[in-house]
C-alpha cells in the first residue's frame, strides 16, 4: 500500500534559520520499517588496498598501482584524522607538509563501522550498500562485497542505523538470468541479510534496489531481463527500489525509447531517477524539480508508486577521467541544499544520497580535506574551507526537514 506524503509542509523561508548542532546527543534507533520520512546515501565501500585482507590490491584509489603522481582515480581525499594506524595505508603522495598521505580500505571492519557510527552522529538514517553484479562471478570480489555487507549490517546495529542492498547491473555482459537471484538467495543463506534487525523495510517487506533499467548508453542486458527480475523479488517478498535515468517519463536524452519502459517501470514499488550531473547550479536544480521531478511524482502516485529523488552535492571526475569541464562546483552545500529543498517542496517525503564515499566522482559526503596530496600530476578538489563534517551535517539535516522538525529554507539553514 502506498505511504501518504507527510502531511506537515511547512511556508518557504528565505533563510535564517539556525540549526542547532546535537550530533553529539544522537542515542536513537531509526524506524526500520519504512523508507517515509528517511534520508539514505549509496554506500559504495569498494575501496581496497594492498594488505587489507581482500587481496584484491589498489582498488579505486588508483590503477592497479599504489596511488602516487600519474596515477590516481580519485578527486577527493579523505580526512583520516579520526582513524586509527590500522585503518590506514601509505600511497606515494605526499602532503604539503611532508607526510606521506594515507588512504583507508573499505574491507577493514573498522573503518565501515566507523562510517556507521558517523551516520548515526549526524543523524543520517542509512545506506544502500552497493552490489555490482558485474563483479558476483569473481570469487575474491564476491568475498570482498559479502564482507563490506557483513560490516554495514553489523554498524547498522550497532549505530541504530538501517541499511539494504542495491544491485547495480552495470557491466553486465548478457541477460544472465539466474546471476542475481542466485546471489540474493546465497546472501539469505548465509547471513540471512533480509532478517537482519537492522535490514530497511517499506511496506511490511524487505527492499531491495535494482539500479540501471532503461538507459541508452548500450548496456548488454535487456528491458525484459529487468522486469523478470522485478517480478521475482517481488516473488519472493520484497519491496523493490528501481534506478532509472532522469528522463524516463518522456523517454528522452538519456533514456530508451521502449513502449514496455513505462510497464517495467510501474512493476516496481519506488521510483528513483539517476540525476547526478543532470544540472549545475542551485537555479538549474530548482527548475529541474518543478518542471521534471514534480511530474514524475504526480506520474508515480497515479500509480501507486512511491518516488525517491536523488541529490549530490557536486561532482569531479578530473583524475579518472581527465576531464575538467566536467567539474560541478558544490558552493559550500548550497548546491546539495537548493536540491534538498526543491524535493521537499514538491512534495517528496524521501531522499537518495548520492554518495557517502565516492571521492572518485567527487560526491563523497562524508569526512573530507582540504589538505590532499600536493604532487605534480594530480588535481584534487577540496571542500572550500568548510569543516570536514560539513556535508554530513547537511544531510542530516534533510532528514529532519522531511520529518517536518525544522522549516523550509530556500537558502542553507545555519549548521552551528
């Protein structure tokens, strides 16, 4: 059954509104049985290094080499003043200051908690963890994502967070039709992931995310392999969560033209369109809510389909892709903010984060410096003086203006 819209839409200010900070007094547990009313960021955890116990080597920081000048696939680095020398791993960078620079591994247990912990301080209600099947074949990344999940629900308990697994189909080479559902059943087998305590519920079952249906950027597997897909979990019980591309309505720029698009897309449960890099300033982010996303709502309540907006707060891929016009400028969170607003203001009573982790596309929204590494050959972005809790601080912050607990803001409410 579908979830009403929260009732209480408070008048848009113009600004002024101080927040108080009270990361410190956070003890509760979020309700686990309804995404209504939440804030979850994508949790990719797919960092590795050499001596991590993955043997997987350098995984995302760089290619296949230690990071170092020349090679790094990264345009954000992460503050590690909080972590502990066992969750730190030298690169060949060096800081302005001399020191050697460190990066952390997603496969320490450690650290994912850590990352659980800081969720809960900031009042950010959870993760989807990230699950590319591209990768389920391979039994050393099977191991690695199995224990990335094993440590996302073991911080979820432990933080009172809650948390679920995306399937990311990207890379697929065919419509394997079993690769999946195989790996869904194994996880419930093995760490019986959908009665986990902490596990996300949304209409009294278990969701489950299937991103990357729909989009025309030639991807190998077919529309029809994704509704089968759809219809099974549902088979099995679950609530499914769908990413799609930002102009699935209309079938447009980045989207397929299929008539049976819409019929797939309707087989869901939650709706939610892929917008990172579709816009670039707090204006262009507005327009884009009113004159796209509000349809969509309307077109998903029609339906009796919930809908899930996603925000970033910026975006670089200067160092994995070598392009630097690409680079989206995050204005001190008022860019993430002008979104945040916009989706509350149409009328969303959920959010997609994306992401708390990936420094690679600069959307990281958890602890990051303006003090990266200084060598010839690598360009990082930094986060424009603001204190490193900064963007977690923001989102939590959503979550309490979708609960209707402080106002709406146009402009980003005082964080301190």
């Amino acid at each position: 059954m579908h979830r009403p819209l929260l009732s209480f839409l408070p008048l848009l200010l113009m600004g002024g509104f101080s927040l108080a900070d009270d990361t410190n007094n956070r003890n509760d547990v979020v309700d686990r049985s309804t995404l209504t009313g939440k804030v979850m960021c994508g949790y990719q955890g797919w960092f590795n290094c050499p001596g991590d116990g993955a043997d997987l080597g350098w995984i995302h920081w760089s290619r296949n080499q230690p990071p170092g000048p020349g090679n790094v696939t990264v345009d954000m680095w992460p503050d590690l003043t909080e972590y502990d020398d066992d969750e730190l791993y030298e690169t060949k960078f060096k800081h302005a200051d001399g020191r050697t620079a460190e990066v952390f591994s997603s496969a320490n247990e450690k650290t994912v908690l850590r990352h659980f912990q800081w969720m809960q301080q900031y009042g950010i209600d959870g993760a989807f963890v990230q699950r590319f099947a591209n990768g389920l074949k391979n039994p050393k990344h099977r191991a690695h994502k199995n224990s990335v999940l094993a440590n996302a629900a073991k911080g979820a308990n432990q933080h009172g967070r809650t948390f679920a697994v995306m399937y990311d189909l990207s890379g697929i080479k065919s419509d394997d039709a079993n690769l999946v559902q195989r790996d869904w059943l194994a996880l419930q087998k093995q760490q019986a992931i959908a009665g986990n305590e902490a596990y996300l519920h949304h209409d009294g079952k278990p969701v489950v995310s299937i991103w990357g249906i729909g989009f025309n950027d030639g991807r190998k597997y077919s529309l029809e392999y994704c509704h089968n897909l759809i219809k099974w979990f549902k088979s099995q019980g679950c609530t499914v969560m769908i990413g799609i591309p930002t102009y699935w309505r209309t079938q447009t720029r980045d989207t397929m033209e299929d008539e049976a698009l819409h019929e797939t897309i309707a087989s869901a449960d939650i709706v939610s369109p892929w917008t990172v890099g579709r816009y670039r300033t707090p204006k262009q982010a507005r327009r884009h809510a009113t004159e796209v996303s509000a349809k969509d709502l309307a077109w998903c309540k029609k339906r009796n389909l919930d809908y899930l907006p996603v925000v970033f707060p910026g975006f670089s891929w200067y160092n994995l892709k070598g392009n630097q016009d690409a680079a989206i400028p995050r204005l001190k969170g008022e860019f993430l903010w002008s979104q945040i607003s916009s989706a509350k203001k149409i009328g969303c009573d959920m959010i997609y984060v994306a992401m708390f982790d990936e420094v690679d596309e600069g959307t990281a929204i958890f602890k990051c410096t303006d003090d990266p590494p200084v060598n010839d050959g690598a360009k990082f972005i930094g986060i424009e003086g603001v204190p490193t809790d900064h963007y977690l601080k923001i989102v939590g912050a959503a979550g309490k203006l979708l609960r209707g607990e402080i106002p709406l803001t146009e402009s980003l409410p005082v964080l301190d």
